[in-house]
C-alpha cells in the first residue's frame, strides 16, 4: 500500500532532490512548498531513502493536511486521527513542530495542542495515556504550520536530518552541508573518469560527496534513525535492503583533488576523507594561482560575512575568476553569496541556513 510522504530538502534545490528520489524509488514526487517534497510510496521507499538518499533531509510518513483558522482547528484536526497504527501502547512519543507565516501563537503553542490532540486521540481508541518524552521518544510526531496550513506525520529519519553523514571529525568554521555539496556535484555532472577538485577545499567535504556520488556509497557511517524504533514498519525488511545495498559498494581510486590555503585545514579533510573511507589528493595551496586544469570544479567559496572582511572576499572572487579563465576544464560550480561578482552560464538560487546563496554553473 502507497502512503502519502513528505520529504524535505534544501530550498533551491528541489528539482536535484526530485531527480534523485526518482533514481532511488522509480516514483516521481511534486514540490509541496519550498523546500518541501510530496510522494505516494511505499514503506519499503522509506528504507531506500533514508538509507541512500544524499540531497534530502527528512522523510516523514504523512497522516493529515488541512487548513486551519486557529489552535482549536489544528486541536481537532489532530485527535481526528488514529494513532493506533504509528505508536505502541507502550511507547512514549514527542511533537516537533515548525511554524512559518503571522500567526497570534508560536511554535511552542502549536507543539502543545498537538501532543494534547495525539494523548486525546489515543486515549479515546485504546484506553491508555500515551507518555511523553521530549528527550528520547521512540515517536516522532513532526507537524508544520505554514499560514493557514497544518500537516502532520511520522518521523521516519529522526531528530538528526540526513545531510549530518556521521563521517566528519574535523569541523570547518564554514563547514558546507554535505547535502548541498553533493547536490552541487550531481549538476557538475561529474564522471567516474574524469578530474576533479575543489580548489576551496575546507574541511574537504565536497570531495568526498564527490567520491560517495560516484562510488554510490549510502549513508552507513550512521545508525540513529528513527525508523528502527516505528514498529509499524518491518526492520528484517530493512536489514535486506541494507545488505543487498552494501554488497554493491565498491569505493574506487578517483581523480579527485582537493587544496586549501591553510594548512590546518587540509589536514582535517585528510581526517575527514579518512573517516569516509575514501582515497582524495589533499594539499595546500593558493586558489588564486594554482593551475585549473581538471574536467570539474566544483567549489563554495568564502562568504565574507564577518565585519571588514567582504572587500577581502571580493578581491578574491576577482582574482580566482581570473585565474579561472586560464583553467581548462569542462564545468565549473561554484556556491557564491553575490553572484554579480561572477561571469556564469546559469544560475541556482537556494537558502543556505537562513542566507540566500548561489549556485553558479560555468562552462568551460
């Protein structure tokens, strides 16, 4: 049986996603609002997502969306539903809520009328008070306010999205979301054959995006998803997919480069690519004067945000940009905050964190 899904992802970024759960599940899915995705799939689509998929956040079993005037409506929108099928008698559950527009309540309120609504709801189908455990709950109720709009689901992922991979141990000062960095290295187009770097390298999270995405490698470098403790879905079926997922994993040799100009963090993503478990060539050096010649590049480059320190950043935009023209390569991405410092091909925009950022896409 075909549920209704919500999946979430990087706003921007929706038609990647959309790509990629087609890919994984063969079910085309349509953009909910930004940064939001809808689909009918299957439980077993669930594993294959939360498991596999490297540009989405979260995927969450939906139960209902209505439009609501006030709390009372959302209040009874909730207890109209039957929870028997999602949570056990004896497992606590928690509501994480998230709420956009003008509205006379926070997202506190809302929380509260929905856990209210779910321990009615239950109470009036099973005769038992569901407990409540904010911390660690077996159950995630996850619910949206947008405007006038109310959805609310399971949380199959759990507390921690998907774009935290579990593999990095140095941390950047800027680090990059990996889900944005892999998406960044799927519109590069990037090929098992080719050369590749990242002359911004950091704390070398695109590269190993980069190697994942070519070798197909899943999200086995963490185990915490909430899906394990959801009793209405079939684990041993998870564990299959899993095993037959992993038998296929081959993680090759690549071209892939990636350089900085400080030491300290070349030597991080050296730690970072060591606990992904993949081979990359990272090294110093100067973005601005090292020779460009690889087939993709693909880059996020500083954003300048601390006080007196954008006229710095643009003067290396301009520096790279013309180092760049020198390149020979046949793609070039790069995530920028002011893309009218850039000459490009096409453009992406997205919402990086709360920031509007751009994905710039140049052709050699």
């Amino acid at each position: 049986m075909l549920k209704e899904m919500l999946v979430t992802c990087v706003r921007g970024l929706e038609d990647i996603s959309c790509k990629e759960i087609y890919k994984i599940t063969g079910r085309r899915c349509r953009k909910a609002w930004s940064g939001a995705l809808k689909l009918r799939a299957s439980y077993k689509d669930i594993f294959l997502l939360n498991y596999t998929s490297k540009t989405i956040s979260r995927v969450i079993v939906l139960l209902a969306e209505e439009e609501f005037k006030s709390l009372d409506d959302i209040y009874k929108i909730v207890k109209n539903i039957d929870f028997t099928e999602f949570i056990e008698k004896d497992q606590s559950f928690a509501v994480r809520s998230k709420r956009e527009g003008k509205h006379d309540f926070t997202s506190i309120d809302v929380a509260r009328v929905v856990g209210q609504g779910v321990i009615d709801s239950y109470r009036d189908s099973a005769r038992v008070r569901l407990r409540v455990n904010l911390d660690e709950p077996d159950v995630i109720v996850r619910c949206y306010v947008r405007q006038n709009f109310f959805m609310i689901g399971i949380d199959t992922t759990g507390d921690r999205a998907l774009y935290k991979r579990g593999y990095r141990k140095y941390h950047h000062p800027a680090s990059l979301n990996p889900a944005i960095a892999n998406a960044m290295v799927r519109i590069s187009e990037f090929k098992e054959e080719e050369s590749f770097i990242d002359p911004f390298c950091g704390g070398g999270t695109i590269c190993i995006e980069a190697v994942h995405y070519v070798c197909n490698v899943p999200n086995f470098f963490r185990n915490d998803y909430a899906f394990w403790k959801l009793r209405f879905l079939d684990i041993e079926e998870f564990k299959n997919v899993k095993r037959k997922i992993d038998e296929k994993v081959f993680i090759k040799k690549l071209n892939v480069s990636g350089c900085d100009l400080f030491e300290k963090h070349v030597k991080g993503a050296k730690l970072n690519a060591e606990s992904a478990k993949v081979s990359i060539n990272f090294f110093k050096c100067d973005a601005t004067k090292i020779m460009l010649n690889y087939d993709k590049i693909v880059s996020n480059l500083p954003f300048g945000l601390r006080i007196g320190r954008k006229k710095v950043v643009y003067e290396l935009y301009k520096h790279f940009q013309e180092n760049l023209k020198n390149g020979e390569f046949k793609r070039c991405i790069l995530l920028v905050a002011d893309y009218k410092r850039f000459e490009f091909d096409e453009k992406i925009d997205i919402v990086y964190g709360n920031l509007p950022a751009h994905i710039l896409i140049i052709k050699g």
